[in-house]
C-alpha cells in the first residue's frame, strides 16, 4: 500500500494539513456510532458491495465466455442456433440486475447511515460544548471551534459517503479479479501484478510530492487571504493615507508566491491521473503482447485467444480499483484527522457540578414558615438538602460575600488578590478600575463562569460551591458589554431571560428597559426580525434590548457590565434610565464605565492589578483624595 | 461577463490554448488505443503472427507513451493557465479596488469585496481548469469514441445512439430534481453555521441565563433539518450510479447479441468486439462526466458574476486634468454645500452648509448620532465628492487639486481607525516613509502616546497585532492620531479620535496641538463638550444642517441643542 498521497486532483486539498495522531483508534470510534445505530443497514451494505462488486467481475469475466463458449462453437455451424446465446445474455442480464440493484441499494442506505451518523456527531457535539467550562472558550479562537462544524465534518461526510463505501468495494473488486485472474492465467497475473506494483511506486512518488505543495499552496493561499482580509478591512485608512501604490506593491508579491505554488500543487495532481491512466494503458497492450507471444509459441499452455480477450478486460478492471484506492487513501487520512479533532472536543472535561442546592419558587403558608410550591409565586427559595434527609428552605434575598478571595486563570497567575466584599440585599456595588484591574474577573467568580483558587464567597449564607451551577445562574440577571443578540424576531431575544414569559411580562420588560419605545416604532413591533449582530438595530437599541432581557428574568441579583463604546448623549440617558429600572430593588454589581453610574452606588470598589485598592461612597473616596479622586477629576483614564 | 473575464488570461493565453489541444491529443490516442488493440487482437493473435503482434504492440506501446506526455502536458499547461488566471483576477481586482472611493467601498461593503477576492476567485480557477481540461476531455471522447464505434461496425454502434439520450435524459431529469433540493441544503447549512456562531459568541449569555438546553433543542432542530434536506438530495443522486450501470450493461448486452450474430455472420471479428466493450465504458463515463461539468460551471456562475460587478465598477473620484499640486494655507470653506451618499437629490445627508475656517483654528464640531458630523469632515480631503455646492481648500476647489497632494495635506484620524500588524514604528511610518525616529518620538510625545510606548518592552519596535487588539481603545486612538500627525498636514481632522482617551489626556493632547502645530487648521469631532469648549470656533450639527456655530460662551447662552448636551455631561460630573 502506498503511503497518503494527494492524488485526485479534483478534490485533494488538505484540510487542516495536520495528520491524526491515533487514525486506528478514531475509526474504531467512528465505526462505534455505525455499529450502534445502523448494523442492520451496514450489514446489507456489505452485502450489496459484494454484490455489486462480483456482478461487475462477472461482468468483465463474460467476455471470454461469450467468446470461448458461445461465438467460437457457433463459428464453426454450418446453421448456427442462437437460442443458447440468448439464454446465456439473459442469464447474465439478471447478475448485472443483482448487480443494479445492490449498487442502487447500497447508495441509497449508505446516505441514510453516513447522514445520520453525522447528524449524531453533530448533536453530540455541541450538546457537549454546552456543557464545557467558559475556560475553552477563552483557550479555542471561535474560528478553530468553527472549524470542527464545518471543515472536519465535511470531510468526515465525504469518506463515510463516498471513500468507506469505495475503498470497500474497490477491495472487494482487486480481490475477485485477482481470484478470477489466477484461475484465467498465473503467470499472465504475475505480470499484471509486478505491472502494477510500478504503478503504485510512481503514484506514491507523484502523490507525495503533490502533498508537499498542496501545503504550500495552502499556506499561500492562507497569507494572501489574510492579507485582503486585512487590507481591505483597513482600506479606508490606506485612502486616507495614499498607500495604494504601496499596497498593491506587496499585495503582488504574495500574489505571484500564491501563482507559484498553485502552479506546482496543481501540476502534480493534474498528471497524476494520466500518468496512472497510461500506466494502466501500457500494463494492457504488454498484457496482449505477452499474452500473445505465449499463445502462439505455446510456452505456456492453456491461453487461447478468448483467455487474453477475457484478461484484457481484467486487466482494466484491476487497475481501476487500484487507482481509485490509492486515492482514497488520502481523504481518509484527513477525514480520519478531523475526526479525532471532533472527538477532542467531545473528550473535553464538562464543567463540574457537585451543588446540591436548589431554586425553588416559594410561598409562606398558613403558619407563616415558607414551603416550596409548583405555582409561581414572586418568592424565590434555596432548597437545602440535608444529610440526615431534612430539608431546610431559606428565601433568596441577595446578600452576596466575598471572602479572602484568591483567583487566577491559570495556577501560575494569580489575577485576584485577598478580595473581600460584601453587599447587602439591595445595595448597589460598583467596580471601577483601568483595563486589566480584575472587575469582570470578579462578576465571573459570582456566577462560577470560573472556580476561585483560594477564599470562598457566600450567597445568603450558601457557600455557592454547594448551589447548583444551574440554579445558581438563574438567580443572577446579568447584561454584558457585548449584547450578543441571537437570530430571531425581537420578542424571542428578550423571552431568552425567561422562556415562559407572556407577551404582557415580555412588554413589561421592555418598557422598564425603556425599549418599548423603539420597539413599537418599528414596522412589525416585537416581531421584528434582527440577525444575530443585530445590524438593523443601533448599538444603543441592542443595549436596550439586552436590557429588557435581564429585566424579563427578574432575577434577585443583577450583574451590569456597561457599554464603553460612544453613544451619543441623547441614546446614553435612555440607555441610563434602562438601567437605572432594572438596578431598582436589586443587589447590584456594576462595572462602571460612566461616572454617573458610580457616583450613586452604595460602595465603590476601586480597582488596581487585582487589589481592592480603596472602597467606600462617592463623598468618602472623594474625600481620601486617592486613586477615586483622581479619576473622577479625569486624572486618570477610566476603561 | 465570460468573455471579460476570459480576457484576464493575458500572459497566459498561450498556456490556456495549449492545453485543450494537448487535452485532444490526449483523447485521439486514447481513442485509438482500442482500435491497435483490435488490429492486434485480429491481425496477430487471430492469425497466428508473431510479427504483426509485435508491430501493433509497438505502435500501441508508442500510443500509450503518446498518451501520457500528452496528458501530463495538457495537465501542465491547465494548471499554469488556471493559477496564472487567478493571478491576474485577483491582481485586477486589488488594482480595481486600490482606485476605488470611499462611496464604491461603501457600495459593496468590505466583507464582500474580501469574499470576491478570495473565495470567488478559487471557484473561478477551478471552473476554468475544468473547462480547459475536463470540458474539453469528455464531449471530444465522447465524439471520437463514439466515430470510432462507428468505424468498426457501423450497424453494432447504433446501440450507442440508442442507450446515450436514455442517460442523457435520465441524468438531467436527476439533476432537475435535485438543484433546488441543494439550494435548500445550503442555505440551511449557512443557518446552521450562524446557529454555532451565536453560540459560541454569546457563550456567556447561554450560560449565565442556563440556555445550554434550548440552544441544544436550537442546534438539533436545525441538523435535524439539515440531515432530512442532505439525505433526500443524497438520496436521489444515489439514482445517477445504478442508472448509469443499467445503460452501460444493456449496451454490453446488446452489443453481444448483435455482435454475436455479426461475428458468426462473418462480418465482425472478436478483436472488434472486445474494442467495442472498451469504447461502452469511455461513452458512458464521458457523458456522464459532462453533466457534472456542467453542474459545477453553473454553480461557480455565480462567483464569475460577483468578479466582474467589481471589475466593471467604475470609480467614481478621478484627479482632474491639469491638477494643482501644492496646497496654499490651511483655510476651509464650504459654499452651499449639499451632499448625497447615494449621489440623488432627495435623501441628503448634509444640507446648504456653508462654512469659513481660516488656517491655524481650532474648529469644534458638535451633534448627536445621525447628524452628519462625519460626512461634513470626509468632503475636505475629497473622501467623498460634494454633490451641490463646493468645498475649497486654499482657496481651491479639492477637485481641483491632486488627489494625493490633497490627503497628504489633510490629515484625517477616522472614527474606524485600523492599526495594521506590523511594529509600531512601522504602523506610524504610514503617515511619512522616510520619518527619522526623532520625529516619530516628537508625533509620538505630541499625541501623548510616547509614555506608554516606552513602557511596553520592545518600546517603538513592539508588534502589534492584527486590528489593534493589543493595545487599549484609548492607546489605539493616540497612535492613530500620531500617524496622522506625521505627514505634517496643513490640515488636521480628529473624528471622534479620541473618545477613549481620558479627559485629561485628551486636554494634553488638545494643548500640545495648540502649541506645537499653531499654523495647523484643526477641527475636532467630539462627543465630549469638555473636547471642544476652548476652540475657536464650535460648530453644532444637527440633522444635516449646520445648527449654530460660535464659541462656547455664545453657544451656551444661545443655543438649545449645546445647552442641554452641555446640561447632561455636567450632571454626569465630568470636569
């Protein structure tokens, strides 16, 4: 067997480039998910390629026959009778039927199976990556994720498709021809072999090759793309600044490098299929030759000419599945290195989750204790299960502590140093510090997007390593900078806070955001349509909107992170008095980004290099002239 | 549109030619190698002579040779053609976009043009090779197989002609049926991948709201969709390889039969027989071949169509004939100036502006979103061209001057500003190739960026990354406007350059303007009353039209739009 090779031509483009690491164990995975779900169909689809395959032998084998048994006698009757003949083509009419019928057959189940098994895959995936910590989501750039739902499972469909089934049924081919062959001739099977040895030698050498520029290409095609990419993005400033000549100085450089290594990957797979094709060419006319020579000298006995007809034929017949292998081989490869990447993912760790307590809704009966209810009330419960098997229920109120907390993204970095805070049921905590002081590090400690690495923080009492991750996050409302609005008309997007919400309570929401407004201007109101970087919606708008979706969870805690980028002042106040509804009645944590915002916080926490530097009110930080002072007196730049 | 793309070819036409016609030579040897075959299979096996077996065994082995230089050369000159090709259209086409304006850029949106250029142009390429090649390759076999069948027995071949329009048809009737099938299958894969996308965007939303459920139900709905669509296409395409087995095993039939009776008849012989099974085969594949071909030019059609909307798109700023080259004084005047995005009369962005600056002011330019603030400051350095009225710069019109002698002299920060990966120095040498580092020091330390660039490790050497992602929103902005200094222009514009910076900063930076480049005409686009108040002049925008223009006392005292922006930056307690 040759090595991988790029062969193909047409289709034979690395993917990732990069070559699995366990191919044997990966395909064993893969084969798990067809022997799981699809036996039956798989078996029959063996079934059938060996069909199929036997019948196209049967095929090439009925040439000598027609000849030898049929033709030949004929020749020599003085009133031939063609009722045998017909007897025999009918006959073979229904192998090449059986023949039809399996390749139809094995088509059609092999698109049910390989469609399904990656639609499992599919699912399979991003059911776990939902699982997966916030951490490999930092760690993995969206486009190498990406990549996993689009390059690796487009290659992975197109070997379980089209390579699996072929490489089998091309084995299955080689196999038989090379049987039917041995019981034609030996000596003229040798000959074919040795023939065909030379052929693999060479495809191997070609392939190779055209694996190596391939590459090459790739990584061409990698830096002028992402050159456009760049350049294109920037082409406003190159107008400004008159670099187009310059630009285009560079760009044809990398453009000419591309030219070159296109032209070298190209060639190889170009010539590779006439270089196997005339291999294949040569291999049959030495065939006649030898084959020819050996009948009429009779060296070796037994040839007659329907032998070498009949042997032509196989002789074509075994190359071409020959050459249809050692082109597959290469897009097994890669699929094979997809998968295992897919299956990376799969094996990543899932976030832990050892919380025991729950949200429960509540209500106080009769004798004023608090019971856990199915209807909805306005009271919201921790459910606290015991080891001894009592349950106790405290109500959730929103007292928040932090407790000398310690936290680094990875163990070698500690970001957060000694944090200690607390904030009491409706207090308003703003975090304020320059870029890279800690203040998002802190809301995501809250609602465990990260585990601390020291100290503890306790959520009305609880130790929120014992609160359920799920239930805990309900509890916490949050709007971030981003407003990652998803696909969908705007009622969809705000109903995210809370998927049972009525249209009344969806409306609610939006008028105490203050986006009711706007919403209502638009032609279809709330079932407007916006795409996922809401791109017909200002930023203000989107803000609006994530607005109304943390408000339409109505949780007790709420973490605000606010938009740095410049609005202009009139969209600001709205997006202020938005706010300003939801912080009404809530703990509150807020990454300040606004003075406003901070002035009327009940603490402020001053943020430097992962240290609470200062804390305390407005008038108090004023009044020590630190690090507040000077920010607010613009002294120091606030982001 | 082909036939101006095609035109592109240029340097490689003679590659492009030449590799049909190796393409056809490929085909006729391959075409006649079944024939010899006959000949040696009659004329030497048949008869028992060693000589004419050896004779057309040579010639054969001489037709294979023949066959294999000619495909590796056809193989060759398609793939320097087809890269040469795409050479040339992505060089137009960067070409084409280099003379673009700012309102052709705005036409087809960034994203796209990057689309055009790279995807498009690999469809194309590989639409090309193909019709060089493969295009060329199946109907010539087709052709000369089929007049070769002919040729051998002209009664057998008539199977052909009666077997290849039930393929024919078959297949287009398959291909009918499943183009719109496809259509659908990508368009729900396109929603699939944006499905991903959010989520992976909006991870944080997904979690912190406990979505991981319905966003999995989301993910399903979709790939459950996806795998209905995909399977039905797949499924009837599965059709195409038992039917052409059908045609291609009712031809060997049928050819046996009648070949039979022919040979017993006397007039075939067996060799021609076996040379008719091969020609089966190369029919029927050709054909099929065709109609794939023909599929995959029908889809890159599409790409074809967007390279050449942008090789067609004319750029719509030109330098006027006899351009004045050097710019006077740094005085701006706008006279009756409207102007239009999309260059009509009814939906204009700016309205009867008129305006004086004289060289050396600082000019302040005030308004909410949507007020034309930035259209006003694009007319200067002829980003855009007026559509009533006019702009003049010196005293001259900017149509009047070279385009590039104009943007040297008027230095423009943008609102998206981009910093490009490369070092700093190198990003800040935009604005002047042969800058000393002394003067990038003194841009640097006027623009307030020096300290901080100092502070990084490498200092003016650091690299920074691709959009800027390594340095701060407000580090960012200093950069921007200390490239913009060094070209030393008459006139400095700041589009909200620096509503990163932090007030006192943005003060210094302010101060050091008035300082260090007096004679300098500056005019500052702020959100930020504290950015404009001590500039000479104010201007207020609003809705397109110039709403007052004075210094902060008068407009504070007289107009409303200032007063009440004023009013809410105060509550807000800056400065």
């Amino acid at each position: 067997m040759p090595g991988p090779m790029m062969g193909g031509g047409r289709h034979g483009r690395p993917a990732g480039g990069k070559r699995g690491k366990n191919p044997k164990k990966t395909l064993g995975r893969l084969l798990s998910y067809i022997k799981r779900d699809y036996s039956g169909k798989f078996f029959v689809v063996l079934v059938c390629i060996v069909l199929g395959a036997l019948a196209s032998v049967a095929g090439s084998m009925f040439l000598r026959v027609l000849i030898d048994d049929y033709i030949s006698p004929l020749l020599l009757e003085s009133s031939p009778v063609f009722s045998g003949l017909l007897r025999a083509l009918v006959m073979m009419g229904f192998v090449y039927l059986v023949g039809v019928i399996s390749t139809f057959l094995y088509n059609r189940l092999m698109v049910s199976i390989s469609q399904g098994v990656l639609k499992t895959v599919r699912d399979q995936m991003f059911s776990h990556m939902q699982s997966l910590p916030i951490r490999y989501f930092d760690t993995n750039t969206h486009g190498d994720v990406m990549s996993h739902y689009t390059n690796d499972t487009d290659t992975l469909q197109q070997m379980l498709s089209q390579s699996v089934p072929q490489m089998f049924s091309s084995a299955i081919t080689i196999v038989a021809v090379l049987v039917a062959m041995l019981f034609t001739n030996v000596w003229l099977t040798l000959f074919v072999l040795l023939g065909v040895f030379v052929m693999l030698r060479v495809t191997a050498k070609i392939g190779g090759n055209s694996a190596k520029y391939f590459l090459e290409q790739q990584k061409s095609i990698g830096k002028v793309n992402g050159y456009i990419e760049e350049m294109i993005g920037g082409q406003k400033v190159v107008k400004v600044f008159c670099r187009e000549d310059k630009c285009k100085e560079q760009f044809d450089g990398l453009n000419e490098e591309l030219r070159i290594n296109a032209t070298r990957a190209n060639t190889f797979a170009n010539i590779l299929m006439p270089i196997m094709m005339n291999i294949g060419n040569l291999l049959y006319v030495l065939v006649a030759v030898v084959g020819g020579t050996l009948a009429l000298t009779g060296v070796s006995g037994g040839i007659t000419l329907g032998v070498i007809a009949s042997f032509l034929q196989l002789t074509k017949t075994f190359t071409q599945p020959v050459s249809q292998i050692s082109q597959q081989v290469n897009s097994i490869v890669m699929a094979l290195a997809g998968a295992e990447r897919i299956f990376e993912l799969m094996d990543e760790p899932s976030e832990v989750d050892d919380g025991y307590v729950t949200l429960v809704n509540a209500k106080y009966d009769a004798q004023g204790k608090l019971v856990e209810t199915e209807e909805k009330t306005n009271i919201w419960a921790w459910k606290h299960p015991h080891e001894d098997g009592t349950l106790t229920y405290e109500q959730v109120r929103g007292d928040v502590r932090f407790f000398d907390v310690d936290f680094g993204y990875t163990p070698e970095k500690i970001v957060l140093h000694n944090v200690t805070l607390y904030a009491e049921p409706g207090q308003k905590v703003a975090f304020v510090g320059a870029t890279g002081a800690g203040k998002t590090t802190i809301t995501n400690l809250i609602n465990r997007f990260y585990d601390l690495a020291d100290g503890k923080i306790r959520y009305d009492g609880i130790n929120i390593n014992k609160i359920k991750k799920s239930d805990l996050r309900r509890s916490l409302g949050i709007v971030l900078q981003d407003t990652n609005l998803f696909t969908g008309t705007i009622r969809d997007n705000i109903r995210y806070g809370s998927l049972h919400a009525t249209d009344e309570e969806i409306k609610a929401a939006a008028q105490l955001a203050g986006a009711d407004d706007f919403i209502e201007r638009l032609p279809d109101g709330y079932d407007t349509e916006i795409d996922g970087d809401g791109g017909s919606l200002s930023q203000g708008q989107r803000q609006l909107l994530s607005i109304a979706r943390a408000a339409v969870a109505d949780p007790p805690v709420m973490i605000l992170d606010e938009a740095t980028s410049s609005i202009d002042t009139r969209t600001e106040a709205i997006v202020q008095r938005g706010m300003d509804g939801l912080m009404c009645g809530r703990t509150v944590f807020v990454i300040a980004h606004r003075l406003s915002t901070v002035q009327n916080a009940d603490v402020i926490m001053v943020l430097e290099l992962g240290r609470i530097i200062e804390r305390g009110n407005h008038e108090q930080l004023i009044a020590e002239h630190g690090k507040y002072y000077q920010l607010y007196t613009g002294a120091f730049e606030l982001e | 549109m082909i036939k101006q793309l095609v035109g592109r070819v240029r340097e490689y036409k003679k590659d492009a030619l030449l590799t049909p016609f190796f393409v056809v030579l490929e085909v006729v040897m391959e075409v006649v190698i079944p024939t010899v075959m006959a000949l040696l299979i009659d004329r030497g096996i048949d008869a028992g002579n060693l000589g004419a077996i050896w004779k057309y065994g040579l010639i054969l082995i001489v037709c294979a040779m023949l066959a294999l230089v000619f495909g590796a050369l056809a193989g060759t000159f398609a793939s320097r053609a087809s890269a040469g090709f795409a050479r040339n259209l992505r060089h137009d086409m960067y070409y084409a976009v280099q003379d673009f304006s700012f309102s052709n850029i705005d036409k087809f949106s960034t994203a796209s043009i990057v689309t055009r250029l790279t995807t498009d142009v690999t469809n194309v390429q590989n639409a090309f090779q193909m019709c060089t090649r493969i295009a060329v390759r199946c109907p010539v076999m087709l052709i000369f197989s089929l007049i070769m069948a002919f040729r051998i027995n002209n009664q057998v071949a008539w199977v052909f002609v009666g077997v290849l329009p039930i393929l024919g048809i078959g297949l287009g009737i398959l291909m009918k049926i499943v183009a719109p099938v496809f259509a659908r299958v990508f368009k729900t894969y396109d929603r699939m991948n944006t499905v991903v996308q959010e989520n992976l965007r909006g991870i944080r939303v997904v979690k912190a709201y406990v979505r991981e459920e319905h966003e999995t139900e989301k993910f399903q709905s979709v790939s459950g969709r996806l795998y209905r669509e995909f399977s039905k296409a797949q499924k009837t395409m599965a059709c195409a390889m038992p039917l052409m087995q059908i045609c291609m095993y009712a031809c060997i039939l049928l050819i046996s039969w009648f070949g039979a009776r022919l040979i017993v008849g006397g007039s075939m012989t067996t060799g021609e027989l076996t040379s008719l099974f091969s020609y089966v085969m190369q029919i029927l594949i050709s054909l099929m071949m065709v109609a794939m071909v023909f599929v995959m030019i029908t889809m890159s059609r599409a790409s074809a169509q967007r390279i050449s909307e942008l090789l067609t798109e004319q750029a719509d700023l030109h330098d006027p004939e006899n351009p004045v080259t050097a710019v006077k004084d740094g005085s701006i005047r706008f006279e009756n100036v409207s102007f239009s995005y999309k260059g009509d009369h009814h939906k204009f962005a700016l309205h009867g502006v008129n305006l004086d600056i004289k060289p050396g002011q600082t000019v302040g330019i005030l308004g909410g979103t949507g007020s034309a603030k930035s259209s006003l400051v694009q007319l200067i350095p002829r980003l855009y061209d007026v559509t009533e009225g006019s702009v003049k710069v010196g005293g001259v019109d900017v149509r009047a001057y070279h385009l590039e002698t104009l943007r040297d002299e008027v230095a423009m920060v943008l609102q998206k500003n981009v910093l490009f990966s490369g070092t700093i120095k190198e990003n800040l040498r935009w604005g002047n190739e042969k800058a000393t580092d002394e003067e990038l020091k003194r841009v640097c330390k006027l623009a307030q960026a020096d300290e901080f660039i100092s502070q990084m490790p490498d200092g003016y050497d650091t690299h920074i990354e691709q959009g800027g992602t390594n340095v701060s929103g407000g580090q960012k902005q200093r950069l921007c406007i200390a490239r913009a200094l060094l070209k030393k222009p008459k006139i400095l514009i700041l589009d909200d350059s620096t509503s990163a910076v932090d007030t006192k900063t943005d003060a210094l930076i302010r101060r050091a303007f008035v300082e260090e480049i007096p004679e300098t005409t500056k005019l500052i686009i702020a959100q930020r009353v504290s950015s404009v108040q001590d500039a000479d002049q104010i201007i207020v925008m609003d809705n397109g039209c110039i709403n007052a223009v004075g210094t902060h006392d008068e407009l504070l005292r007289s107009n409303e739009i200032y007063q009440e922006v004023y009013r809410s930056q105060q509550k807000g307690g800056e400065e």
